[in-house]
C-alpha cells in the first residue's frame, strides 16, 4: 500500500488514494518550525482490517524524524497509536 504526501504551507496530509479516491487520509497542522499536529484520521470500512490507520501514523513518524520535527496527537487515533508504540516517543511532543 502507497502511502502519498499532501505537505501545504500550514496543514498537509498522509493519504491512501485508489482509483483517484482518497480512501484514508490522516491530516495535520503545523503549528511552528519544530512541531505538527495530527488533528484527524478517516479510515474508509472498505479498507477495514489491513493496517491503514497504523500506516499513516508510521509514515507521519518517518517524516518527523526525517524533518526533526516534534508530533502532538490530538486525533483520539493517532494518540492511542502513540500510547502503543513506545519506539515511537522520540517524535512525541
């Protein structure tokens, strides 16, 4: 599964697109040079069952680190997904 990029001046997003239908999607805010905020994560029931919802948060993780950057979940998924993965803390605000 591809997870794509949508990275604005102010918000952006991870998304999963088939059939040129965004079918999960995980948007952000940044809020300042060192930190986003993960706000909200949509998965489609079709996609139901194969991770997706992970993924994003991973790919969100990946870029973090990439960009030093600093995640706040407020998204209830996104926070649970933290709490779990403990190798995730070094991006966590």
């Amino acid at each position: 599964m591809n997870i794509k990029h949508n990275q604005g001046e102010n918000k952006g997003s991870f998304y999963v697109e088939v059939d040129d239908m965004i079918l999960a999607q995980m948007t952000y805010t940044v809020a300042n040079s060192d930190k986003i905020i993960i706000d909200h994560t949509e998965v489609d029931p079709s996609l139901k069952g194969q991770g997706v919802g992970y993924k994003l948060v991973e790919s969100s993780v990946e870029f973090a680190r990439t960009n030093n950057l600093k995640i706040l979940p407020l998204c209830p998924f996104a926070n649970a997904v933290f709490k779990k993965k403990s190798d995730y803390s070094d991006v966590l605000f």
